[in-house]
C-alpha cells in the first residue's frame, strides 16, 4: 500500500468518527488535511443549488446554479468576505470565467486546475476578476473540486495556493480523496440548512443546531451559548419549522436517512 494511500485512508476513518453536532471541526480537519499535503494557503467550502433550467438556465449569468453557503478554513480576508457576501446575497456582477466553467461541468465528479485548460488563462487574465481574485489576493494557482451531490445541489472544495503551483500528482491525490466524500458534502448541506431545510439557517441557529445534535438540554445549549433559555428555545422552535420537524428526535432521523 502507498503512503498516499496509507494517509487517505487514515484521513477517512478520522472523519467518520466525528459525530454530527462535529461537521465544522470534521470540515476544518478535512481540508486542513488537504491544504498542507497539496501546499496550499487557503481553502473553503461552497454549497451551490440549481435554481433554473433549460432556457432560462442558458440565458443566466450563473447557468442556473448559485452559491447558498461559504466555509472558509481561516478567517477571511476583508476582500474575500465581501466576494462570499456577494455570492450569498445574488449581488456578484461577475461570478467569472472560473465559476461557469465549473458551473458547465455540473453533474459529474471533476478536479480543475487554474492552468490545465478547462479556462482559456490567458482571457482569464486580461479580466477585473483576475486582478481583484488572484492577484489582489496573492493567488498564483488554484484547484476546484466539485461534487454532485444531487441533481440540484453541488459542494466545492477550492484550494489556493501563492509563489507556486498544484500539479497533476495534488489534483489527483485530493480527488482521491474527496470523491468518495459524497455523505460529508449532505452533513455540510444539512447543518447549513439546505437540502431539507425551507430556509438556509443563520449562523446563529446553525451553532444551536450543532448542540441539538448532541445530548445536550435546552438549558444546557444556552448556558454554553450565553443566552437566555426563552431565546434559546425560540431558535430551536424556528430550527424545527425550518426542518418541518417536530422534535429534536425528528431531526435526527434526517442525519441518519
């Protein structure tokens, strides 16, 4: 067996053991994990759901699809912040060369590199976005994994890296590793409120959440949390309806569908 495998394989045990109220430590773990076999400076998470078909999907700026949720491994960056916000609000003008060329290869498992092709670089480059994304930012490469996880939802994994970059040996290895992910991509889809949810949750609720996954009380979640049990009990009833449960045992019984 291969050192490479030898650490994937380690790497998926380690994640299976996180319980379901531990999806951001288990995320942060994972792409920690990637980002410094692969080199890279940063990374995040995205949730992407298909809001358009057919026609209307082709005369779309985003081909139908658009982003619901963002996780960052480290804190953003003021610029990268204001991108993710403009993302989750419908506000980017430009979701770039990068994004719809992802967007078109929905629907299939893919790893794309900055230069391997799948975007003509060289326009890329002569675009705002490339000054104020890549450069602005000290991004030299970066690598995109995308995931279906049905036919309306997809997760991304995106790795940046400065001063160098990825090879074909770091795209395969994160693919490797990634592809057979496809129940992390839901617990990342369901702890944000998406798939099953009406709405997508506030960060807020989503904290909450994480604790009614756990076996901790009501009393006990806004002890940790610093707030009253009223308002706790508040965010758990909209958690509820959001999920169009009745109970904390309902929505459990979604985690392990």
């Amino acid at each position: 067996m291969s050192s490479d495998n030898q650490r994937v394989y380690q790497l998926w045990d380690e994640l299976a053991a996180y319980p379901s109220s531990d999806i951001d430590r288990a995320w942060r773990h994972l792409a920690q994990s990637l980002a410094d076999w692969i080199g890279a400076k940063s990374a995040f998470w995205v949730g992407t759901v298909r809001l358009e078909h057919g026609e209307r999907a082709a005369r779309d700026f985003m081909l139908g699809w658009r982003t619901k949720a963002v996780e960052f491994l480290h804190p953003p960056t003021e610029k990268e912040a204001t991108a993710a916000k403009a993302q989750l609000t419908g506000d980017l003008k430009d979701p770039g060369l990068c994004s719809i060329a992802s967007m078109r290869g929905s629907g299939v498992f893919r790893v794309h590199r900055l230069r391997d092709g799948f975007v003509d670089f060289e326009a890329l480059c002569r675009t705002e976005y490339y000054r104020t994304r890549y450069l602005d930012l000290g991004v030299d490469d970066q690598l995109w994994v995308g995931s279906p996880i049905s036919p309306e939802t997809e997760g991304y994994f995106v790795f940046s890296r400065e001063g160098s970059h990825f090879s074909e040996a770091d795209a395969e290895l994160v693919g490797m590793t990634v592809r057979p992910l496809n129940w992390f991509h839901r617990q990342m889809f369901y702890s944000h409120g998406l798939l099953v949810a009406q709405e997508p949750l506030t960060p807020t609720q989503r904290e909450v959440l994480h604790l009614l996954l756990s076996d901790k009380s009501e009393k006990q979640i806004a002890a940790e949390m610093g707030q009253s049990y009223h308002t706790t009990h508040r965010h758990v009833t909209e958690i509820f309806r959001k999920y169009d449960v009745k109970s904390r045992a309902g929505l459990m019984a979604i985690w392990l569908s």
